[in-house]
C-alpha cells in the first residue's frame, strides 16, 4: 500500500489500558471476533459478556462508529489485544492491533478471559463518498488477520 492518499485516523480508546509484551506463538491460532458497531442494537452481535459495554457509553451513533476486536476465549491469563493504529485510503480501512500473549514457559491464573479492545471514531474521518468501506485488520508484525466491509447507506 502506497503513502499517497493514506490519512492516519483519530480515534478515542475506551477502554484505559496499556498491552506490553509479544505475541510468542509463531502462526495465529486465536479466533479473532471483529465488529463495526453502526448503531445501538449492534452490540447483540458481541459477545454476550460485552454486550453491555457499548450501552453504558452513550455513544451517539449519528456521529462515531465503534470498533470491537477480540482474541476470542482463552484458558490462560496475559494474552490482550489493542488498537494501536487506524489509517485510511479512499475505501478501505487498515486497523493495526497489537497482540500480546504469554510465554509457553508463563506460569499464570488458569482462567477463561476473552481479551478485547473498544474505539470510538469519529464517522466523518471514514465516509466521504464510498458506498462501502473495507476494512483489513492486521497485527503488529502487518500480517492480515481479517478482513471485512460495511455498505454504507
């Protein structure tokens, strides 16, 4: 992907959080869930353990759309993801996440934890005159994890 057009996106963190570490597993075996919530009901489509977040935010859905990215469900603490980085060129999306899990050597709490993160962006930053957006979603290394597209109407 080319420099010329590309436009770093602004965007709000809502959950208070720092991700320090590595991804230590050398090919991607997480069941990454990612969802673009354009609207209040949208939130049914997380994970039930998330549902409510989005609710207790107010979001005025009018002007922000909300980023959603999940590891999936684990059996071991210290693995997170962050949205690090959201960048644009005219219809697609290019959303850079930073994984982080622990060593296999990591002595941890055995516990189910789902690791997630949650953005607010501003909808004039994505939509000027694209009838849909693409958006790619990749990690730290810019390995493409998936891949999605929103019609926007």
């Amino acid at each position: 992907m080319g420099l010329i057009g590309r436009k770093e996106i602004p965007f709000t963190p809502l959950l208070e959080k720092e991700v320090n570490g590595r991804w230590q597993k050398d090919d991607y075996d997480c069941n990454l869930i990612v969802k673009i919530l354009t609207k209040p009901d949208n939130n049914l489509e997380l994970p039930k353990y998330h549902q409510k977040v989005p609710e207790r935010l107010n979001i005025d859905y009018d002007k922000y759309y909300l980023i959603y990215v999940s590891l999936g469900e684990y059996n071991a603490c210290r693995y997170d993801i962050k949205i690090d980085k959201i960048i644009k060129r005219k219809d697609k999306v290019i959303i850079k996440v930073k994984t982080v899990s622990c060593t296999p050597e990591c002595i941890g709490l055995e516990l189910i934890s789902l690791p997630y993160d949650l953005v607010k962006v501003p909808k004039k930053h994505l939509i000027k005159d694209e009838e849909e957006l693409k958006f790619k979603f990749i990690d730290q290394e810019n390995n493409l994890l998936t891949s999605k597209s929103l019609k926007l109407s």
